[in-house]
C-alpha cells in the first residue's frame, strides 16, 4: 500500500485500494455485455473515494470500456435512435454540469446514492414494461413518441453529466424501442462514448480530472481490459435477466449505504 499511496498521493485503507484497483474490471464488463451495470461502479467509487473525486478518476476509465465496446460492435449501431437521442442529452449534460459545479463532495455523495436509486427504479421499470409486452405476445415498439426521446436523452445526459450514472435511463429506452442486444450494446456505447469525451474538459475544467486521478487511472486499466474481454466471452453466453439481478441488488445497497 504504500507504493500506492506515494505514487497516487493517496492515503487510502486496504478496501478502499482494493475497489479502486479492482473495480475497472465492472465497466468493461459493463461497456461489452451488460449495459447498465456500471451504476454499481459508481457507487463503489463513491464509497472508496472523496465524492468529486470518484467522478473524475471514474470519466477516463469509461472512456477506455467504452473504446472496447465501441470498437468490438460498432458495426450494431442504430444511428437513428443514437442521433435522436444527442441533441437532448447535450442540454441534459449542461444542467448535470451545473449541479456538479456548486455541491460539494459531502452534498455530492448522497446526491449519488439518490440518483443512482431513481436509475434502479427506472430500471426496474423497464423490466416490467418489458415483461408485460412479452407476457401478452405484443411486439416493442420501433419507435416513440418525440415527448419521450426528449425526455429520456435530457435525463440520460443529465445524469452521465452529474455523476456518471444514467446507464438504467438508456436502457429503459432502449428496451421500450425493442432493440435487439447486439444494436443495444452498441447504440448504448456510441452515446456514452460521445458524451463522456464531451465532459472531459468540463470535468478538467471543475478540477476533477488532474494529475493525481490520472495516476489513479493508470492503476485501474489492466481491469478495465481484463473486464471487457471477459465481457467479449459473457455477451453471448451468460443470461443477462439474471446476472442483472445480482448487479442492481448489490447496488441498491450501496446506494442506501451513500445516502445514509
């Protein structure tokens, strides 16, 4: 631990070093096989790290999971969905920069715990509309209505801008459009991919991404490989229904532990 500390300048527990160190291997998994999961990332960063400063080491990580998953199913992308769904979420990254900008990280921790809650309701939400179409043999739906597309990219945006954590909004989308798997890993990866490069100098603006967190970042992108390529061999072999339970269970709790 304490060539971590003198290489980072962090004085951090054993646990805390072991979440950073370990949790990159989440957002691959997340960014290749299960979009959506990487909420539970977040909040591991938020208990292991100041609040502010779990959101700027968490950018560059996602950046690299989404090079992954960009790279491995670019050929999937519905760009029709992914070009409707921009405009919105740019003016939903500008609120989300703005909240960021004037909370502090005792405010901004709870903040997390709250969102990434109403992101597991949305969530669960989503499972139920799903399960209620398919139940009584009705097909999703191609398209929605411009309220919701509006809607859905404004939160998606806000919630990426304020703490990285609007995965469960994309997917609610997503699913309500009936995109097939392989499209939805893919459109999902395109937009964070454009909206996490759009906030790099916002957040080096508020003085989250540094010279310090960039070294964190260093530490953690052997996981963050290891994660999507292991995510590469899960995509097509594991059921998502289930491993998605155990993922969001695990950050329900973490998310009430953040806010309490």
């Amino acid at each position: 631990m304490d060539f971590l500390a003198s290489f980072t300048g962090l004085d951090l527990p054993g646990w805390a070093w072991t979440i950073v160190l370990t949790v990159g291997a989440g957002i691959g998994i997340a960014k290749t096989a299960v979009p959506g999961s990487a909420i539970l990332v977040v909040v591991l960063m938020a208990m292991a790290l100041p609040a502010r400063m779990s959101v700027g080491v968490l950018l560059p990580m996602l950046i690299f999971g989404d090079i992954f998953a960009v790279g491995k199913f670019w050929k999937h992308t519905d760009r029709r969905q992914l070009f409707t769904l921009l405009p919105f979420a740019f003016l939903g990254l500008g609120a989300g920069y703005l909240i960021l900008r004037h909370v502090s990280n005792e405010q901004l921790k709870p903040i997390i715990g709250a969102v990434v809650l109403l992101m597991l309701g949305v969530h669960q939400v989503s499972r139920i509309v799903k399960n209620k179409r398919i139940a009584s043999g009705e097909s999703l739906p191609s398209r929605t209505s411009p309220f919701l597309t509006a809607l859905f990219g404004f939160f998606a945006g806000m919630g990426t801008g304020m703490a990285n954590s609007s995965g469960p909004v994309m997917s609610l989308y997503l699913l309500i459009v009936g995109l097939p798997k392989l499209q939805f890993i893919a459109t999902t990866a395109w937009f964070f991919f454009t909206m996490n490069l759009l906030k790099v100098p916002l957040f080096i603006s508020l003085g989250l991404i540094n010279a310090q967190s960039l070294r964190i970042n260093l530490l953690a992108l052997p996981s963050i490989a290891a994660g999507a390529l292991l995510g590469y061999w899960m995509v097509r072999r594991i059921s998502q229904e289930r491993f998605n339970q155990i993922v969001l269970a695990l950050a329900f709790v973490a998310a009430v532990r953040l806010m309490f």
